[in-house]
C-alpha cells in the first residue's frame, strides 16, 4: 500500500521559480504596451487616426483577418468592435480563398493582422481588396512587409521582444495587437458618442445586461409603494412598513414631494416607551437618498453599497413612483 504524501509545510512551500517566471512574462508584455503606447504619441499617431477615420466613415463593416496567433486575436477585436457599436466580424485569412471572399463588400474596410506581414494566405486577400478597391489597413511589425505596401494605412507596431525565453511563442506581440485593437475601437466608441444607453441594447443578457438595466424596469409601483404623509402616528407608519415588507416608509408632504423615509435602523436609534405615539416627523430621515426611473441598476447598486442601506425610492419631479430594494438587485442577476 502506497503511503501517504506528506502534508506541504511552511518550510518546504512552493519553489518560486513559477512565479518569477510569470512576473518576467508580465514585465516583457507591459514593455511591449510601453513601446506601443510610445509610439502612439510619435510615429504611429497619424496612421492610427487615419485608420480610426476609415473604419468610422465606412458605409459598411469593418472585416478583421488574421490567421494562427493573429487571427485568434482577430476574433476578439471584432468582437469588442461589434459590441461597442462598429459592425464588424472576423473573416479567416485562409478561409478567405476558399469561398469567404464574398463575405466581404466594396462597402466593407479591411483590416488584416500579421505581425511578420508576409503570410502567403493573406495573398489572395490582399489582391480582392486592390481588385475592388475596398480599403485596407495592415496592422504588422514590418513596414516593408508585403501586406504592409498593399495596404491604404500602416499600423506599424514597435519591434519587442516576446515573453518567451526563445523569443518564439507569440506573447508580447499578440497582446500588443489585442492592445491597439482595443484602442482603435475605444476610439470610434468616444468618436461617436456610444452611450451606457447604445451599450445595453448589445449586451442584453448575462451580468452585464442585468447591469444596464434601468430602475424603471426593477422597481416595485404603485400599491406596492410604501408611503404615508406627514403627521401620521408612528404607530400607523408601523403597519405600513410592515405590510409593505420593504422595512421602510416614505414620507410625503401635501403637495405629494417626498420629504423623508422611515426605516428599520431609524425604529432602532429612536427606540423608547413613547415611540409609537410620536408622528413620523420626528423620526423620520429627511432628504433621503433616491434615485430616478433612468438610473442604470449597475448605478442603484454603487448608491446602495456606498450608502451601506438596502433600499432607494424612486422619483419623478421629487414625487415617489417606485422603490427598488437589494434584494430586487439580486434576483436580476446585477449583485
């Protein structure tokens, strides 16, 4: 019978060479970035402003291509560009020659990735974009590549050294183009004003479509809505907050504006043998925190953590229309 494995003490913890080995990969990317991001304010500037002006002012889509670690990274771009409002997708350089050319339109903008620009796959591609004059821009290390003098703007990434102890594994060099991706569609994002607005309508499901989703479509309205004027006896503002079940009551004045909230932790600090008799004006918290029917839920969330409380009303011209609790946050998926 096999004995046991001894159980890992402080004095034999785990050799660091892992971590040391990670914090050099990290160090060589983040050089890479700093190449880049260097570059950007030298020669790169123009040409990445020509591209961001190309792919914004184009009457179709913007087709990303790539192959091997490239193309990879080709499919993420598009992604980011489609969900940040520029209609893209990604077309396979070798897939390319073999029927999904006619992916592409003459409305269409290329831009195709290679870090060495001379894949022989890209070839065909390259030759349908001058055929029908459909504009394309080269994102390459090499200026003088083949793909990079084809091309209508040259995205020439600063030479750096990859990761890898061979310098082989594409590493520095893949970030560097996921990072410049990023860039050019941040950009046409702020270029035409793509809202938190625009954002939800792409991004309907999971966490983040629950995050973008508004106050107006999470809150409880109507005779659900805890309320009671000012005046009312503690004791009658005791069944309301109890009846209501969301451990609060708002207070409105004659003219319907809110102009406190009666909560759980309010009861607490006024706790004493007259409370019940005492009015709602004397224990109440005035200006209570509140939010409006456009409040993104992601938003109503920060209120609640920041405020440490879990509960907001909802107003409209200082009026109550709705109150959203934690708990409603919870059940859309946002916490």
């Amino acid at each position: 019978m096999a004995k046991p494995k001894p159980l890992m003490t402080k004095s034999s913890g785990p050799d660091d060479g892992a971590i040391q080995s990670a914090l050099r990969t990290l160090d060589a990317e983040a050089s890479g970035v700093a190449a880049l991001s260097a570059a950007l304010k030298s020669d790169l500037g123009a040409p990445f402003a020509a591209a961001a002006e190309l792919i914004g002012k184009a009457k179709g889509r913007l087709i990303v291509t790539g192959l091997g670690k490239s193309g990879h990274i080709g499919r993420k771009i598009a992604a980011t560009f489609a969900s940040t409002g520029t209609p893209s997708f990604f077309v396979h350089a070798a897939e390319a020659s073999h029927g999904d050319l006619g992916m592409i339109t003459v409305d269409d903008v290329i831009l195709a990735l290679s870090w060495s620009g001379e894949q022989p796959e890209m070839r065909n591609l390259i030759a349908y974009a001058a055929r029908f004059g459909i504009p394309l821009i080269a994102m390459t290390a090499d200026k003088d590549s083949t793909l990079s003098k084809a091309a209508d703007v040259q995205l020439t990434l600063p030479k750096a050294r990859e990761a890898c102890p061979h310098n082989l594994a594409p590493t520095t060099s893949s970030l560097m183009m996921l990072a410049l991706g990023d860039a050019l569609a941040i950009a046409l994002l702020e270029g035409r004003g793509f809202t938190s607005t625009d954002f939800s309508v792409l991004h309907p499901g999971g966490k983040l479509g629950a995050l973008l989703k508004y106050a107006r479509d999470l809150m409880h309205s109507g005779d659900t809505l805890p309320l009671k004027p000012l005046g009312t006896k503690m004791s009658d503002a005791l069944v309301e907050m109890t009846s209501k079940g969301f451990g609060c009551v708002g207070i409105v004045d004659r003219h319907g504006h809110l102009v406190g909230i009666v909560t759980d932790g309010d009861l607490r600090r006024q706790m004493r043998p007259d409370l019940l008799a005492l009015s709602v004006d004397e224990v109440m918290t005035k200006t209570p925190k509140t939010i409006s029917r456009d409040t993104l839920a992601g938003e109503a969330l920060e209120l609640l953590n920041a405020s440490k409380i879990t509960t907001l009303i909802v107003t409209d011209a200082k009026k109550p229309v709705g109150i959203i609790h934690l708990h409603d946050l919870l059940r859309a998926g946002v916490a």
